[in-house]
C-alpha cells in the first residue's frame, strides 16, 4: 500500500499505455463489469462457513469425483503407523497437526495459540540461523539454513514414544495508535516464548518466524497468473517508486530456480510443492518429491518410528493420493463478493484506492489463455494482490531470510475472501501472525514501503473508516 505523491503522477500517466497491455484500469468509483465475481468462471455463490470448502464453479462433473477424493485426504486425520488404514498411517513421528484442515479451519485461515492452549496447531514456527560462509548450497537448496537440532521448523507434537520438539506460547504488548480525529486502537505486539524443549537447547543464533495458516481459496487461480506479468508488475512498481520484487526459489522436481508464489514469503514455486513441504513439515508426511523424514541424527526415536509405507521408503503420499491433493488445492473456490454496488462500499473503494493501497494489492489480474487445468485457463479474477515482495517496515519483521526475501520483506496477500473470514474460521485474526484482529489493525501495521498508505488512512475520520471497512469486508 502506497499513496502516490503528485510528483509520480506524470510518471503514471507515462506508464499507463504498458498497464493498459496487461489488464484493464480499475475503475475505483463505479462498479465493474463481473467484479462481483472474484474467481471469474469458477465463483460460487456461497457465504456461510462452508463458503471456502467448495469447487470451482465451472468445475466438469466427472472431476468433481477427484475433489472431493483430494478434499478427503485434505480433511481427514492421519493416523500413526501401522495401522488398518493403509492409506492414511503415516502421522509423524514429529507433527503440528493431525490433518491438513486441523490448520487451515474450514480451509480458511489459523490462529495463534490461546494463553492456556496444549499446542499452537493452525500456527507453526520457522527456524533458521544467519547463513555463514560456505552455505551458499544449502540455502539455495532450502532457502534457509536450518537450526542444527530442531530443524526448519518446530514440531510440537509427536506420537507415542517420541518426544515433541518443544511448546510454544504468545504472549502481547500493547502498541497505542491514534488516528488524525483522535480514535485511538491499540494493537497488539507478539512476543514470541518456547518452552520445554525436548532435544537441548536452541542454536543461540536461532530466527524465529510465527506463521497463521492462510485460506486455501483461490491458489490454483494464484499459480496460473502468467510468470511474465508478475516480472512485468514488478517492473511497473519500481518506475513509481515501489519497489515490488518476486521472490526466486528453488523448484525440487527440476532443480531449477523458479517464481515464488506460496507462503507468507512467496517460498514456494508450485502447489504440489508446497503441498509436499507442508505435509512433510506439519504433518511429518513424506512423499516422493520430499523423501526424507523431518528427524534430526539427535533425534534417535524419531528416526527408528515405522514409516507409513511400510518399508521404509519415500511414499507415505503415495503418488497416486499425491494428485489428488494438487487437483483439490488448484481447484477450492473464491466465494462471490457482496454488496459490490452499496454505496458506502464504492465509497470505501475510492479510499482504498486514495490511500494507494491497489498498488500492491492490485485487484484484477487474467490468468493463462492455456493451463495445467482447463478449468482456471482464461479467467479475470480478482484476488487483490501482486504476489511480489514488499519491505514492510521493521514493526512486522521477523528477521528471518528466505531465498531473495529479506527478514523485512513479505508476499503481499491477497484479500479475496476477507470478509468471509469470521464466518468460515471463527475468528478475524489477520496477517502471518496473527497479531490483527481485524482488517483496520493490519492497515495499522503496514510500515516500509507502505508507511505511506498508513499516515493517509490514520488521516481518515470516522465515516472514511466505516467506508473503508465496508469495502475490505465486501471482498
């Protein structure tokens, strides 16, 4: 989020025959043509808490049977092995969550830990130390450079027998702020405490990096954008004083480095990739794209737990589930917007749009004429993000690196489905940590590269807010 001083504005106005080329000028006074549909072709009308669990509209019949055969396995506890259940022993042996959707609540967003929770669940901590001289391989193989113990991430569960890698506890300051007509938040700073470590103590370097699980909506949509655009934005940003940079990573199915697009630091090229990871770190799955187990050479129980395949090998997701997964993720729904022609809500659209806020959150995008999927080729969809890296000030940093992106810099998110939040996840708990509890506490937060687009929505009065809020609650 920037607002664009009136200097920029001729360097606008230059850029805007390449904007043109790419998408169409948003209109921020008026409603636009199918605007209403986020997801173009696959929107569904939906809006109670089962609005993020359906398929693409647009979705055959005949594939609405790998679904709901994905969605199954994305739902579905795992259990420990061996068991009768063949095809879902494999939990662990170190794990934050049971099942996929023990996270993603509904397939919509997690939540920090409650002060007297047993485990954070639908939040996980990443772990790194700073990278030295002769890591070079490692990070561009993983990104980071994990902690020597613990690994890339904590793991606060753990089956029978095997000790869990620790607990973990937030705790929150408060951080008054005061709009320009003197209304006062308070938000909340987290403070970050983990406790009964199993395994030693922790490199005394360690970085640390709180994460909510975000909504599954929309993702294969997300991955069908064209490369090229994305670069192209990127390009347009930096001629307005932005400085919006994608995030390369390493593709694990060719060795190759690719476009980040997934997680909170764009550290993930594809789905199935970021399927992978997420099974093998959050659930303790491997898979034959990611054959190893999550144990450290110090974790000796760990690594003598029976594997869920039965032979030690590297298919607990088999690969014929493994599709399945990928056919599920690519294909969850963006539920309609509401209220797209109420007044107030135009209203806070021109503020949004007044703050600078669609410059990174930029609202429409048209996803590849020829995809993986037919389903998601040629849509206009509307998920008001950019998918590049932003410096987003020092109050949101975590201080940890993660391929190109710096421990300042995150993906911006994108807000469709916002508004849908409470009904789907019971909660209004915003940003990677969590720490917002609603849309105008993590406007609050916004630093770096959108100060800018802060001081002009503290500038807002009363109606100005309610207006801005109505607009980000419609999406």
């Amino acid at each position: 989020m920037r607002y664009i001083p009136l200097y920029r504005l001729h360097a606008l106005t230059l850029l805007a025959p390449l904007l043109a080329a790419c998408e169409p000028a948003p209109s921020f006074d008026a409603v636009e043509p199918a605007e209403a549909l986020a997801g173009g072709a696959t929107t569904v009308q939906r809006a109670d808490r089962h609005a993020f669990s359906l398929p693409a509209a647009n979705l055959p019949l005949a594939q609405r049977v790998d679904f709901s055969a994905g969605h199954s396995f994305f739902r579905n506890p795992w259990v420990i092995a061996p068991s009768t259940t063949t095809a879902r022993d494999s939990l662990g042996p170190l794990f934050n969550a049971n099942a996929c959707q023990a996270c993603h609540i509904r397939d919509g967003r997690g939540h920090p830990p409650a002060a007297d929770a047993r485990n954070a669940v639908s939040m996980l901590v990443r772990l790194s130390i700073p990278a030295r001289a002769g890591d070079q391989a490692i990070i561009q193989r993983l990104g980071v450079v994990p902690e020597p113990t613990y690994g890339t991430q904590l793991q606060d569960m753990a089956i029978p027998g095997v000790v869990p890698e620790g607990r973990v506890r937030v705790a929150y300051q408060p951080v008054p702020v005061q709009f320009a007509d003197g209304h006062r938040v308070t938000l909340r700073r987290p403070q970050l405490r983990i406790d009964a470590l199993g395994y030693g103590p922790l490199h005394p370097d360690t970085q640390f990096s709180a994460r909510i699980a975000p909504p599954m909506i929309g993702l294969g949509l997300l991955e069908a954008i064209p490369q090229q655009a994305i670069v192209e934005r990127a390009a347009q940003q930096q001629a307005l004083g932005l400085n919006g940079q994608p995030n390369w990573v390493r593709d694990d199915s060719t060795g190759t480095v690719a476009l980040g697009r997934f997680g909170w630091k764009a550290g993930q090229p594809n789905l199935d990739q970021q399927n992978a990871h997420a099974a093998s770190q959050d659930i303790g799955l491997s898979t034959s794209l990611l054959a190893e187990q999550t144990c450290s050479d110090t974790q000796l129980a760990c690594r003598a737990a029976p594997t869920g395949d039965g032979t030690g090998g590297a298919a607990e997701i088999s690969d014929n589930i493994r599709p399945l997964l990928q056919f599920y993720t690519r294909h969850v729904a963006v539920p309609a917007r509401r209220g797209v022609a109420d007044a107030k809500v135009l209203a806070g659209k021109q503020l949004f749009n007044q703050a600078g806020c669609q410059l990174c959150h930029v609202p429409q995008w048209t996803t590849a004429a020829a995809t993986a999927e037919p389903a998601l080729a040629g849509q206009r969809i509307w998920p008001y993000t950019d998918l590049l890296l932003h410096d987003m000030g020092a109050g949101l940093a975590d201080q940890r690196e993660e391929f190109l992106a710096s421990g300042q810099q995150w993906r911006t998110p994108p807000l469709w489905g916002l508004g849908l939040t409470r009904s789907v996840s019971g909660h209004y708990q915003l940003l990677h940590d969590g720490r917002a509890r609603d849309p105008l506490e993590a406007v609050l937060w916004h630093g770096g590269e959108a100060a800018p687009a802060r001081e002009r929505v503290l500038a807002f009065n009363a109606e100005q807010r309610a207006a801005l809020l109505a607009f980000l609650d419609s999406l």
